[in-house]
C-alpha cells in the first residue's frame, strides 16, 4: 500500500510536468509569430518573389550588394572549415535550407538529415534530395529548431548556420537542450552568430528587418554565457564578414 508521502510527491511530480508543459506552451506560442514571418521571409527569397522596401534602404551599400547576389559570400558560415563531415558520419543540418543541393555532400559521403520551417526548402529537398543521391540522404523535417523530430543521442554532427540572428537568446536556449539531446555525446555542435562587434553586422541586421525578418543582436558575451549555462565547450572559433562560427562539445 502506498504512503501518504508516495502519494503526495507523485502529486507534486504531476504538478511540477503540467507546469513545465504549461510553461513550454506559452514559450513556444510566443514563438510562433517570429517563425512564421522568418519561413515567409526565405519561402520569398527561395520562390524569387520580390522585397518591397524604403527608398532610403535601397540606397544602402549593403542593400546594393544583396540585389545583386554579391551579399551571399559574406553570410555563408563554412561550417565544414571547423568540422567537416566524414563518410558515414550522421549529419543533421538545422535550418538547413537546400543545403544538401548546394554543399558537397557527396563528396563528404556523410549521411544528410535536415529540418526547417521554410515549407518551400523541405518541399524542394524532399524532392530533389533523393534523385540527387538516395543512399546519403536520409529526408527534412518541417519544424522549429526548439523541437527537433529526431531521437536522441544519433548524430555525430549537428549543424545551424544562418538564422540564430532571427531569434531571441530564450529560444536558442530550448535550441541548444534539443541539439545536446540529439546528438551523441562526443558528437560536435557548429553554429553561427552574428559578431556584432563587426561594422558591417548592423547595416546587415537592418536590411534583414525590411526584407521581413527582425534580427537580435547579441553581444558575444551573451552567447558565451548561454553556453555555459548549457554546458557546452567552445573548441573552436572562425570569424567572418557578419557571422563568427562556433563548434562546441556538451559537456554530459
């Protein structure tokens, strides 16, 4: 027969997960306005649909170069400079785009898993991913980064480069549980911020608030801080011309 002491820690256990749930409700419906305006911002991008914007914004040097394509090479985070895939190697790329038609996957002969919330990229990929090569890759998920489609502790790598910029600190906190989740326990984690320490960074973060997307600029302090509080190692670094690269270990 149980105690009245059972019975009453099964109860606050009860009340301590609908909280949590509760709690985890509210974050994530919070969310969802920033998502939606995010997927809309790269489903326009990726269909070719045009920006409307001020006057003064296309003036912008930084608005120039994006209109003509140049920008492109300045936001790329070549994740595979601090941890490139190996052969065989479980890859998930978070916010992956259609990074598996562009990035030489084949020829890193690692095994692709994505997710996104940009329903045209799933769409594309899903499509195309498989004549591309079957064997490599393994489908993307549609979905947020805070709540990742895949079980735990199978990937070797995970991979979010691009769009930590879009959310606040608060959501890459759930983002940085679900990847330590995920991944392997030695496995490695590369992301990229925006290094706002950098003059191009504002300008950027501007142009991306009138193409519909409104970017949170965080110190590399704050960063550096959220991943401890994840306990997460950085190992290695890369700076660039708007973002700096992070690869990190979770500490278990």
């Amino acid at each position: 027969m149980s105690s009245s002491s059972d019975r009453s820690s099964a109860s606050q256990n009860l009340t301590n997960f609908l909280a949590n749930a509760q709690a985890k409700h509210h974050r994530t419906d919070g969310w969802q306005p920033m998502m939606a305006a995010i997927a809309q911002r790269f489903n326009r991008e990726y269909q070719r649909h045009p920006f409307e914007v001020p006057d003064e914004v296309k003036e912008m040097p930084v608005y120039q170069e994006w209109k003509a394509g140049l920008l492109a090479d300045k936001t790329v985070s070549p994740f595979w400079e601090l941890a490139q895939p190996r052969k065989q190697q479980r890859c998930l790329d978070i916010g992956c785009g259609v990074s598996f038609l562009i990035y030489p996957w084949r020829d890193w002969q690692s095994l692709f898993f994505g997710q996104d919330i940009s329903t045209f990229a799933c769409e594309t990929l899903n499509s195309r991913g498989p004549q591309l090569n079957s064997k490599l890759f393994k489908g993307v998920k549609l979905g947020g980064a805070h709540e990742l489609q895949y079980e735990g502790d199978q990937f070797d790598l995970a991979i979010a480069t691009g769009f930590s910029c879009y959310y606040p600190l608060d959501y890459w906190s759930a983002v940085l549980a679900e990847v330590r989740r995920v991944l392997k326990p030695d496995g490695l984690f590369v992301f990229d911020v925006v290094d706002t320490e950098l003059p191009t960074a504002e300008n950027w973060a501007i142009l991306e608030t009138y193409l519909g997307a409104e970017v949170f600029l965080e110190s590399q302090n704050h960063w550096r801080q959220l991943l401890e509080s994840q306990n997460a190692e950085v190992l290695k670094q890369r700076p660039g011309e708007i973002f700096r690269l992070f690869k990190v270990r979770f500490r278990r």
